[in-house]
C-alpha cells in the first residue's frame, strides 16, 4: 500500500447552523486518484476548499504525517493545491499565470518548461505569449491546471476540472492527470461525470448533504 | 496687517448666493434644496464657532489645549474616513485604524515642519498648529477614505482572484499587493495633481487667505509650498498604513479572505 499523504479526521465546515461538511474522514496515499462526485448543492467544493484551508474546519488533517496546523497557511497551500471550477487568471500573459505560484518562492520556470506544460494540457505552446484574459472558458481551465502543477505540489485537488472542456480535450486532461499521478502526486477530484470517476480514479466517494460514503475502492 | 474686515451684515448678503443655488435647484427639481440650507446653515455655524475657539486657543497658547484640539480633529477625520467606506467590517472596527493612519502620517508630515522649516516657539504654538494641522488632517482623512474604500471594494470585488492567489501559495501580502499598491496610488493622485498644477489652476486657500490678510506674496508663496510638501508626505503614510490595516481586516487568523457585506449608502 501507498504511504498516507492526506489523513482527515473529523472534518466539519459550518456556514451558519448548517454542517455544509460534516465530520468527513478521508485517507489519501501518495499517487492515489480519489473523485468525490454528488448532487449540486452536497458540500463537494467546501469539502475541496476545507481541505485547502481556505475555509475554517474542525477537525484534523494530517500532510505527509504532519499536524496542517503546524504547517503555515501559505506553505499548505503550496503543497495542497486547489485549482476552482472557474480559475480567474491574472494580469498578464499565459506563461505569467504559469510562473505565478513559482514566482510567489522567488523561482522562475523557463520558456520549455512552460510549453511542455501547456503541450501536456493539448494547448499549443505558442500559447504563452497570449494575454491570459483572452482565452476561452476550456483554455482557462487548462492552464489553470498547468498553473497549479507548475507549483510542484503535493496533493491536487481539483473542482469539476473538465466541465469547461469538449470530449477530445477531456481526454487529454483526464490522461494528464492521470500521468502527474503516476508521479506521485495525489489527487482529490470532484467530478461530475460517473465515467469519468469510473475511468481515473482509485477511490470513488459519494457526497450526500455533506456526508462522504465510499463508494468504490 | 491691513485687510477689509467683513461686516455680518454684509456676510448675510452674501449668503444670497446661496439662496440663488437654491432658487436654481427648486426651478430645476433638483431636490437639493433642503441639503443646500442644512449646508450652508451648517457651515456657518461651524466656522464661526471654529473662530471663538480659535480665539481662545490662541490667546491662552497652553500646549495641551492645542493637543486636544489637534485630538478632537483627528478623532472626527478617522470617523468621518470610515463611515464612508462600504465594503468593510463597519465603522466601529475602522475607526480606530483610520486614527492610527492619520495620526501617523499627520506626526510625520507636521512636527518637523514645525520643529525646523517654520522655527515656531513652543513648538505647539496654536496660532501655526491648528490652521496648518487642519489642513493636513483633511488630506489625511480624504486619502484614508478613498484607501479603505478602494482596497475594500476591490476585496469584495475581486474576491476569487485573491482566493486563486492564496489556493497558489501567496501569503495575503503578496496576494493584495497590486490592490493595495493601485488604492494608494489612486488615493495620492489628487496631491499630486494638486503640486503640478499650482500657481497655473489654483492659488490654494492658504496662500489667498495670507494675502488678502497683507502678508507679502513672496513670502505667502514659501508657506503654501510647505503646506503642499506635508500634504503630499500626509497622503503617502496615511494611505500607506491604512492600506496595510485594510489589508490586516479583511484576513482571518487562518490566512483566509474574510467576506463583508457592503453597508448602506451614507
């Protein structure tokens, strides 16, 4: 069995009196693929963005073994990465969007590495050079991804990462995700489609009212 | 000092001026006749009571006078800076930093002036302290509400871009930076206009007041020039601690965008 990168215990996010996620445990290994699909309203995005701290949570979690609290805010986040439904872009061209989470450390990505980041996603590399606000909505969400695997993280969690895209581009990115799995990164994807879960994943998850229930391991 | 002193009666005449605003706004249904009263009335009212205190405070030029004075004026600005702004955690949690960024930048653009360009003994002399010190608070307080009021809404406008920054690693400074670099360079856009264009659009309150009360033009110039060096050193550390403290509101202690929602209109 893999090693335990992501251990939750007990996770519960309120908004309210209502328990948007309530005392959901999970286990992610190193490499592993788990997708958490459910109806639209069930807690699947909080569950994401509780899991990147961007939501206050009780409960623990564990990263590589280590207490998230000890871990400062922008470190986690660095190494659990959360790429939205809808990723804004930001000022700039393609490959400054991709070099944005490097670039926050005081790194810098070269040209190649940023065009074999967006040949990886089906873009095409001359892409780069292209103001970032002018890309279509599968684009967007495309070098989103490739923004955040630019940032060498840990854990990926990825929220509805292909709603944007046609049947062909779908592949791609599926079978990208797949391949940056094999690398050993871990990935926690919300997905709508039941094939598509059936197809990459290891683990499936069922969220109902913020409860989460294994579904196929 | 030679001037010609106004007589009230001929300060009521020339509230007719105001009384034409009025006349213009009622045959145009503007609706701003009844603002236009409580303005004017307002004003009156506050200037010539201004004037009584003034006269106290100088004659008496007890120092500590001169600081509560300077107290009370700062605690009206931070007040009146936070209660414009919209987006934000509400007055009450503003009002304080607003003090702080006004307080500072006003210590730094007004005591060495005082100490060393305008030699005044002691050093707290009313007579140079309030004047010059109001119109430093009023900068003071004019770039702390537009700082707060665009670094607030640019936060609730462009939450998810912030929320992008910080899902990719940014610590909120690095995720508000351009927010807050555009709020104070947008805040310090006035005073600086306000330098480039003296003398070619505006002759500034200060130096008119100076003389038409007598005082040698040349001379009167070299205060006016001072008074716009402390106006512009206000605007940079007002707007830049009250961007800092804005920045200080809007996270949690977990590093996460907190959301505000916006308050009525005043």
């Amino acid at each position: 069995m893999h090693e335990q990168r992501l251990q939750v215990r007990g996770m519960t996010v309120r908004r309210a009196e209502r328990r948007v996620v309530d005392n959901v445990d999970l286990d992610v290994a190193r490499g592993q693929i788990v997708s958490v699909s459910g109806p639209s309203g069930c807690g699947k995005s909080t569950l994401l963005r509780g899991l990147a701290r961007l939501e206050p949570a009780s409960g623990s979690v564990l990263l590589d073994g280590s207490d998230a609290a000890s871990i400062p805010f922008a470190d986690y986040r660095r190494r659990v990465s959360l790429v939205f439904q809808e990723s804004p872009m930001f000022e700039g061209t393609v490959a400054d969007n991709i070099r944005f989470g490097p670039a926050l450390r005081g790194e810098s990505l070269d040209d190649e590495r940023v065009r074999d980041l967006l040949r990886s996603l089906s873009l095409e590399p001359d892409m780069a050079v292209r103001d970032a606000h002018e890309l279509s909505g599968g684009e967007r969400q495309r070098v989103a991804l490739a923004r955040a695997i630019a940032n060498d993280p840990d854990v990926l969690l990825l929220d509805e990462p292909t709603s944007a895209l046609d049947p062909a581009a779908t592949d791609e990115v599926l079978a990208q995700i797949a391949r940056v799995a094999e690398r050993g990164l871990s990935v926690v994807a919300v997905l709508h489609v039941e094939a598509q879960a059936r197809v990459l994943s290891d683990t499936r998850y069922r969220m109902k009212s913020g409860r989460l229930e294994l579904e196929a391991a | 000092m030679s001037y010609v002193e106004i007589p009230w009666i001929r300060l009521l005449g020339a509230a007719l001026l105001v009384v034409l605003a009025i006349l213009l706004s009622w045959k145009q249904k503007l609706g701003l006749g009844v603002d236009l009263v409580v303005g004017a009335v307002r004003a009156a009212v506050q200037l010539i009571a201004i004037g009584f205190v003034l006269v106290l405070l100088f004659n008496s030029e007890q120092p500590w006078l001169t600081l509560l004075a300077l107290f009370v004026m700062m605690s009206v600005a931070a007040w009146t800076a936070s209660r414009r702004v919209r987006h934000g955690p509400g007055w009450k949690a503003l009002t304080p930093r607003a003090f702080v960024a006004i307080g500072v930048g006003f210590a730094v653009a007004l005591l060495p002036v005082l100490a060393w360009v305008i030699p005044v003994r002691p050093l707290l002399s009313a007579r140079y302290a309030i004047p010059i010190g109001g119109m430093v608070l009023a900068t003071g307080m004019n770039t702390v509400t537009l700082v707060l009021e665009r670094v607030f809404a640019n936060a609730h406008q462009r939450g998810s871009l912030i929320e992008q920054a910080l899902a990719l690693g940014a610590t909120p400074a690095q995720a508000m930076a351009p927010m807050q670099r555009e709020a104070v360079r947008a805040a310090m856009l006035p005073s600086i206009n306000a330098l480039l264009t003296l003398g070619l659009v505006q002759l500034p309150g200060m130096m008119t007041g100076q003389i038409l009360s007598g005082t040698d033009p040349t001379h009167a110039v070299r205060y006016q020039l001072v008074i716009m060096y402390q106006l512009v050193a206000v605007a940079a550390v007002a707007g830049a601690i009250a961007a800092w403290m804005a920045r200080r509101a809007l996270f949690d202690e977990g590093a996460r965008l907190r959301t505000f929602s916006p308050a009525k209109k005043r």
